[in-house]
C-alpha cells in the first residue's frame, strides 16, 4: 500500500501531462481560431489534475486506514461484549469477601486460575505472592469485578458479586495499580480525579498517604502542576498521589498492585507507614514481590501455577510453606546485599 501510495501520484500527474501535450498537439492541427476554447481546456485539465491528486492521495490513506479501523471495531466489539452486568442490590459496606471454586482462562483447556476459594472479613490485610504468570493479576482482577469467573462463585457479603449495583461497588472500592499515572494537572485535582471533593477531603487523603508534608513544603503546595510536561515529581512521589487519589473517597476494600517495587527505602518506608495506618480502617489486598511490603499483612496468599496453595499467617507459612520460605530467604539475602 505504501509502495502504490509513492507511485500513484507520479503516474496520475504523468497521465494529466500527457494529455496537455496532446491538447496543445490538437491546438496546432486545428489552428489559432479554438485557442479560447482549448485554453479553457487546458487550464481546468490542469486543475482537475491537481484535485485528483488530492482525491487519490485521501484514497490511499483510507485504504491504508482499513486494517486499523477494523481493529478498532473488533476492539469495540470485544469490550462490549465482556462489560460487567449491572446488578440490581445496592451496598452500603463490605463485612466479606470469597471466592467458591473460582476458575478462569483466557483460552478453552489452559486455565489461568483453578478452583481457588478463600474467605476474607472486612478490615482484614491480605498479601498476594507468587511467581510471575501463576494468576495473580487475574486473581485481583476477578477480585476488581473487571472479570468474571467462568466457573464458580464470587461473593461480597454473602451475595453473588454480579448482583451488586456497579456504582455502588465503584464508590467502596479502589485499585492503584503498580506504575503511577498521573494527569497533566494540580496535585489537588490529580487526587480528586474528576471527581467533587472540598479541599479538606483532598488535604486528609494526602497525609493519609504520607505526601502531605512535602506538598505543603512546593511553593505552590496542591496547586503544584504535576504529570506529563511538567515538572518531574520522583517516583516515590508519584506513587503517594496515587495513593492519596485512590483513598480520597474513602473505600472500604483497597487493592494495590505491588505498591514498592520500584522505590526508594525512604519512599517504601512511607508507603509502609501509610498502609500500616489503614490496616485497619480498610480491607487490604496487596500483590508483593518484596517480602518487607507483607511485614503488616494479617494472612498472605500462595499463588502458584494458578492454584491457592498456601493461605496463612507468615509464621505458619516461614515453617510450612517452600515457596514463601525461599521468598524470604531471597529478600533477607537481597537486603544483607544492600547494607554491605
């Protein structure tokens, strides 16, 4: 397509000259007496050249366009076609959480996730560990309501998931995922994320995520403008905006995808203490590859190869576990590392 779009235009303006050459051939034949007519003849042969360049060029970019758009209407049609049902019971708060047998895959004979079932109460703090591709991101997923089980159940307060109001599910519940991302605006609105809250509430999930102190510290405090083209605010930094965004309409279930992966011991210690604050004001669910993030998790899970484990405390799971004991053996190695 690429090839016929260069070409086309060269043997589209070549054709339009060859036939001005062969008016002004039939100009000399005929004589001087038609040269208003054939100069008439000539110009709007000229002009409709030029515009059907244009016209051919618009072509070829829409052939060109095809593929793409057809993409994107197979996108469409996929994403409306695995949109979450609405249910019709509204939620005022979440006492539990379970999975019943919960399996998943994303193609038939290759299951993601297999038989998994476990009871979480509400203001609980559950770790979620495993190695990478064992179902984790599709665990939290199927836990978000942005998946449902194929077989199985999932139930919030003793009710099918499914059945539960999606705005009332989307006020109680929140996710920050493990990259931040931020909005070419003020901290202020980057926390509120299009959403009406005074200055008071955005104030209180600042320092419910430890960043307070050091936005008030900026010149221009919460109306410092942050995110893409403008000016860089660390990692770290980054992460406690997303955190304070996702704790300012005060949810009752959090879910955080390996909150300190990538940050500095000082931005992981004020991760740390902010999340040991909510332990129990909310139901957490943590994904963690550092071991250090599930020292304040109540319960932690074992995913491996799609299938629950292991789900128990850290003591029980440092003495009965494999998986979780070489985790940790790792990490305790990995840190006597860094301070040598």
């Amino acid at each position: 397509m690429q090839l016929i779009g260069r070409l086309a235009p060269s043997i589209y303006q070549s054709a339009v000259s060859l036939m001005l050459v062969g008016a002004l051939f039939v100009l000399s034949r005929v004589g001087a007496a038609h040269v208003d007519s054939l100069g008439a003849v000539i110009l709007i042969l000229y002009r409709a050249g030029s515009s059907g360049q244009s016209v051919q060029g618009s072509w070829q970019n829409l052939r060109q366009s095809v593929p793409f758009i057809e993409r994107l209407q197979e996108t469409k049609r996929r994403y409306v076609g695995s949109s979450q049902p609405d249910g019709e019971m509204s939620l005022a708060n979440v006492t539990s959480m379970a999975f019943e047998n919960v399996s998943f895959s994303y193609r038939a004979g290759r299951p993601v996730l297999s038989e998994i079932s476990f009871e979480v109460a509400g203001g609980e703090t559950i770790g979620v560990i495993g190695p990478s591709g064992a179902g984790k991101s599709t665990l939290i997923q199927i836990l978000l309501r942005l998946r449902q089980p194929e077989t199985g159940r999932y139930l919030v307060n003793g009710v099918p998931a499914e059945q539960i109001v999606a705005a009332d599910w989307h006020k109680l519940v929140a996710y920050v995922p493990q990259e931040p991302r931020l909005v070419h605006a003020s901290v202020a609105e980057n926390i509120r994320f299009f959403r009406d809250l005074d200055e008071e509430t955005v104030q209180r999930a600042g320092k419910l995520a430890r960043i307070h102190e050091e936005i008030m510290s900026w010149p221009k405090g919460y109306d410092t403008v942050v995110g893409p083209r403008a000016d860089a605010v660390s990692g770290g930094q980054q992460q406690r905006i997303c955190l304070a965004r996702a704790l300012a309409a005060r949810p009752e279930v959090l879910v955080l995808d390996e909150p300190t992966s990538a940050l500095d011991p000082h931005s992981e210690m004020l991760i740390q203490e902010s999340l040991t604050g909510l332990s129990e004001e909310l139901t957490l669910f943590i994904i963690a590859h550092r071991m250090s993030t599930l020292d304040i998790c109540r319960r932690v899970m074992v995913i491996i190869d799609g299938r629950l484990v292991a789900f128990d405390t850290t003591e029980l799971l440092k003495s009965q576990n494999a998986y979780y004991r070489s985790a940790s053996a790792l990490a305790a190695g990995a840190t006597g590392a860094r301070m040598l």
